[in-house]
C-alpha cells in the first residue's frame, strides 16, 4: 500500500464534473478516497447507472486488465478526491504479491453479481414498481416513518431506475395523487401508504 501510494497522483473533482468518458483511454486505476463517483452509459439523455462508489471502490478495472478504453462515463456526483495509481505500479504490486489480483478478482465479481441483480430488476419490475422498492429503501435508510430525501436528483434517480426524468417525474406525480407517498418540503417525501408501496415494489 505505501509502495502505490508513492507513485499514485491525487485528483480532485467538484460535484458533476465527468472523469473519463466511454472511450477514453485509461491513466491508470482510480481509488475513491472522498466523495461518491457514478459511473453510466447511455446516449443523450438516456443514462443507465452502471455502479456507483464512495471511499474505498476503483474505477477502471476493466480497461486496466483487458485493455481498451473505457467502456463507460465516470462523474462525480459529490465533491470528489481520488487517487490514480499507475498501471505499471499496479502491475509491480500484483507481481510482488500476488493476493492483491485475488481482491481485485473479488471485486470484479460483486460487480458482476450487482449488475446480473439489477438486469433481473429491471426484466421482472415497471418503472412504478423499480421506484417503490427505492423509496421504501430510502425510507428504511432514514428510520421508517422519518421524511427521507431521494440521495440524488430526479435525473440520477431515472438512471438508477433505467428510464428518463419525464417517466420518473409522472410516476412520482401517481404515487403522491394516489396518496402513497407525500412531500415533506426541503426535496423530501414521507411515505403515507407503506402497503401500498410494498404491493407495488412486489410487482
């Protein structure tokens, strides 16, 4: 660890600036130290979350191992700092000890099980249901009852749910006309019917 550390560069990024673009060539891998990163894909206004990081995740594994570019868009949803450790570093870490491939393999595969996880929600659920089952995470995060926030805006809360803003504000729109959810001022909500949100979040 100190060895990367002092050949590794810090970046800092303010809230929605982009860090590399589909198709950039890689600089090397980038540790999360502060700060939460997004990482999409998409054309136009249509963004898929791909997976999202705080302290301690990486970023471009993929390229580093396989070679090639970027195969999707990092932005930083927070003020951000990271630390870019070269991949001739990374590479002389990985020979000196090779356990560090092993967690590295480790991650790969919690990333994979996360987006086959995702694929399934998005397959089986409307976007109705995909956005009830986040509310009531939000809310459960929150302590039940208590007015929660959506930890994002309206537009990143359509690319977690894999749709676009237009969708996401007419369904928010339904779930408070029927009475489900409620607005608490300040971008917060309550959720008034939890039965209800649960029925919907179950398909």
């Amino acid at each position: 660890m100190e060895a990367l550390a002092a050949r590794s560069l810090r970046r800092r990024y303010a809230a929605g600036e982009v860090i590399y673009l589909a198709g950039d060539r890689p600089a090397g891998l980038l540790v999360v130290l502060e700060g939460r990163v997004r990482v999409v894909r998409g054309r136009g206004d249509r963004q898929h979350l791909v997976h999202e990081e705080g302290p301690g995740g990486a970023l471009g594994e993929v390229p580093l191992f396989a070679g090639g570019a970027y195969p999707a868009t990092a932005i930083a949803a927070a003020p951000t700092v990271c630390l870019l450790v070269s991949a001739d570093a990374l590479r002389a870490a990985v020979r000196s000890d090779p356990e560090i491939a092993f967690r590295f393999l480790a991650r790969l595969a919690d990333r994979v099980r996360h987006l086959v996880d995702r694929l399934d929600r998005l397959a089986a659920q409307d976007v109705r249901g995909r956005l009830a089952a986040l509310l009531l995470a939000r809310e459960r995060a929150t302590g039940a009852g208590a007015p929660f926030t959506l930890g994002g805006t309206q537009a990143q809360v359509a690319e977690d749910l894999g749709t676009v803003r237009e969708v996401v504000v007419r369904a928010f729109r339904g779930l408070c006309a029927a009475g489900v959810i409620g607005r608490a001022g300040g971008g917060r909500y309550r959720v008034l019917d939890a039965p209800a949100l649960e029925r919907l979040a179950a398909g």
